[in-house]
C-alpha cells in the first residue's frame, strides 16, 4: 500500500474503531469480541482499502464488513454453542450518584439484554437504524437485502425487543421495584 | 416504546463502554502481513488451479470423440468444481422471507427427518430426543424471517450420550457464510477444517477438533452440507453440556465422529423443500 493510503487508512481506522466496537457490541453483546470483530473488519478494510475512494463510502463499507463479520462468526459452530450467563462488568462513574445510577444500569442492562434475544438479523436492522441513524436502503445495502425485507425485519424486531422487555421485566427484582414506585 | 426511546434505550446500553485498548500500529503490522499472505496464497492457488484446468482440459480434449455423446459428462468435467470453492456463485440463490406457521411447519418435518437421519447414520443409539426448533441463536422460539432453523438432539447410547445441533438453512439464507469464510481466520485457513468439493457443484465443510490435538472444551466435530440449491446442513457433535457435565469426565466417548456427521448432513430429507 502506498504511504498515502496508508496514512489515509490510519486516520480512518483511529476515527472509525471506537464507533466500530460499539456496533459490534451492540450486535453481539460482549466488548471483547466487539473489539476482535472491530478488528477483523479493519484489517479486512485494509485490503480492500485500495479500492475505496471516499471517506463516507469507507464508512458504509467498514459497516457493512462489520456486519458480514459478525454473522459469519455467529455462524461458526463453535460460537453457535455459547450461551450468555455472566453479567455485565462494574464500571465505576463518578459523575452519577448510586441511586441514579443504579437506575440507569437496570434500564440498560435490561434492553442490552432484551436487545439479546433479538434474532441475529432482527437485532442488526435495529442496531442500524436506531442506533447509527442509517436510512432504509442504506440498512438494506449494508444487510444485502431488499428494502421490504428491511422494512419487515424492522418491525418485527421492534415486536421482539418489546415482548423480551416485558418478559425480563418481572424477573428483574430492581427495575421491579422501580416500575411499582 | 417509541423510535427516540429504543435510541436512547441503545445509547444508554453503552454507558458502561471500557476505553478502547486499540494499538493502530500493531493493527496496520498485523494487516499488512495478513495481505501478504493472502497474495502468496493466491499465486500458489493459481499455480494449483491452472495445473488442475490442465490436468482436466487435455483428457477431454483428447478423449472428445469419445465423449461427443456425453455432452453432460465432459461439461461437468470441464466446469469442474473448484471454482465454486474460491468464489461466490455468480447468480447466488434469493432468499425469501418465512412466515411462523410456514416455518413451524417445516420444523415439523425436519423433526422426523432427523430423526430418521440420526437413526439411519448412528449405531443403535438406546435413545433419540429431538428437542424444539428455533430459528433465533437465543430466542428458543420460531419467528417469521429468513429460513433458518435448528434443534438440538440428544442421542444416548449404552455407555455415552452425545448432543448434535442440526441447522438447517433454506436456499439463500445462508448467504453470510461460504465453505472459504468458515475455513478462514484472519485471512488464513483455519486449523482442523477442511472442505470436500463434489462434482455436482456442493461441498462438505468438515471441521474436527478431535483429530488436531486441540482441547476438547465442548465439541467433537462439525460438518455443514453447501448444497447445490443454496441451501446448507449444518450437524455439530457437542460432548459437554450446560448442567449435565461432559463426557470427558471419566464417560466414554459417543461414537459419533466425522463420518457418521457427514452421513447425517447429506441427508436428503433435511431440507426446507422449496
């Protein structure tokens, strides 16, 4: 690769990783394989830096492999057997309060793990389109499906991520608590 | 829940993010070797594919007046299967959207089919329990979309019991994943995975952990059936289980292995039919 572009492909891959691993996060729940999928989507963009001119078709695209690296690891079949049990890590933040933010953690916590029992794809339209704010057929483009097959997977994950909220939601003694104040 | 509340709902799903511990040298090193070898492997497979078009192409050509009445015969010859190994088909199958019922009716066929398949390919087993299907990795539930099912199986025989996960994909559904990509890590081909090309055009990806010395940490073997409609069979062996313990404990081994795999993902009743 020429210095260039390789100093081109620094700057996006310095500006692109942290908004990469939270995608990835969000699609599979866990930060240490966000950053190993964040990672093998920019070592993958990478070799197809070349031909990518723009910097907001790299954007696209890095998504785009994103997405095709999480699914081809979903599908891998020593993945295919693991089964989420641990929690969540305790980060400490002092900008908050203990009630507040044992509020705020139940909430998260709650449509993180809601969002979890989305189906693969499901999850990766709603990621997509409400968390990084990309229009239908840019969804579709980055899913390689149709605009209607973006439309109805949309809706249906909407449909799952609410039943798995109020599903989660009695089991949850805190957030209980909470909804019954 | 409203649109701006599910956004909200993912952004506050990141309040806990840890900093990121990206070394962009290290990367860019990593990256740049990995393009190396994949340019070695692409002359070396070159080299090998233009030795194989050889090795085809003068038999042919010089057995064609023979071969004249069996134009099916020399064109698979000559197409071979190879190429289907190395790239994405050019006209890949369109996957289509299912709805619950027709997905749950499917998953009531499949149930038989397995069962006839684990029956047929295994030993004696003493027991055959197909569990529910599902079409989601962690819903445990079958929902409209895309034709993807799967079930695990528990078989019990005299001394051991083995887990299988049947997935079975309808024509295009399985798109994200090709015998190459599942072989690949990093770019490189993965340990303990090999892939098998049929003259019909479809492939058996073979992955055994057993036979490469890797611990056994919770599976024996996988085989995944790329057939020639677009849709692929996928039948993993699991030795330990959640709760139940493993095999490895001191139990003796299930003789499931490869080949019984293989017998069980060629079926051809497992399939979504279309």
């Amino acid at each position: 690769m020429r210095t260039e572009d390789e100093q081109r492909f620094r700057e996006f891959a310095a500006a692109q990783a942290g908004p990469l691993r939270r995608c990835a996060y969000l699609f599979c729940g866990d930060w240490h394989l966000a950053e190993d999928l964040m990672q093998s989507a920019l070592i993958k963009m990478y070799q197809a830096w070349s031909r990518i001119e723009q910097q907001e078709a790299a954007v696209n695209y890095a998504r785009k492999v994103l997405l095709r690296t999480w699914l081809d690891e979903k599908r891998r079949p020593w993945r295919r057997s693991e089964v989420r049990q641990a929690e969540l890590p305790d980060v400490a933040d002092s900008s908050a309060g203990p009630d507040v933010l044992a509020a705020a953690r139940s909430t998260h916590d709650l449509v993180h793990r809601a969002l979890l029992l989305v189906p693969p794809r499901q999850r990766a339209v709603l990621v997509l389109r409400y968390f990084d704010d990309l229009s239908i057929v840019e969804t579709a483009e980055a899913m390689g499906c149709s605009e209607g097959t973006v439309k109805s997977q949309a809706a249906r994950g909407l449909d799952n991520l609410k039943a798995a909220i109020q599903r989660l939601e009695p089991a949850d003694p805190v957030l209980g608590g909470r909804v019954a104040s | 829940m409203s649109e701006q509340e599910i956004r909200d709902a993912l952004r506050s799903a990141l309040a806990d993010e840890p900093p990121l511990s990206f070394d962009l040298p290290a990367l860019v090193d990593r990256a740049e070797r990995n393009a190396r070898r994949r340019r070695a492997m692409f002359g070396v497979a070159a080299a090998t594919a233009l030795i194989a078009v050889v090795a085809v192409a003068v038999p042919v050509t010089l057995g064609a007046g023979r071969s004249a009445g069996h134009p099916a015969v020399s064109s698979a010859a000559a197409g071979g299967s190879a190429p289907r190994l190395l790239t994405t088909s050019s006209t890949p199958p369109v996957p289509r959207e299912y709805t619950a019922v027709e997905l749950s009716g499917r998953a009531k066929l499949l149930t038989a089919s397995v069962y006839r398949a684990v029956t047929t390919a295994l030993p004696q087993p003493e027991d055959v329990a197909v569990q529910g299907w599902a079409t989601g990795q962690d819903s445990g539930a079958i929902t409209a979309g895309p034709g993807t099912l799967s079930s695990f199986v528990w078989v019990s025989f005299k001394d051991s019991t083995v887990l299988l996960r049947f997935t079975v994909d309808a024509p295009g559904a399985n798109l994200a994943a090709t015998p190459v990509s599942q072989c690949t890590l990093d770019g490189m081909p993965a340990p303990a995975c090999t892939i098998k090309a049929d003259p019909d055009g479809s492939a058996l990806l073979v992955e055994n952990f057993a036979e490469q010395g890797k611990p056994l940490t919770e599976q024996v073997a996988s085989v995944t059936d790329y057939r020639t409609d677009g849709g692929t069979v996928n039948v993993a062996s699991y030795v330990s289980y959640p709760g139940k313990g493993t095999v490895l404990d001191g139990g003796a081994l299930p003789p499931v292995g490869s080949s019984e795999l293989i017998t069980m993902a060629v079926a051809p009743e497992l399939s979504f039919g279309d």
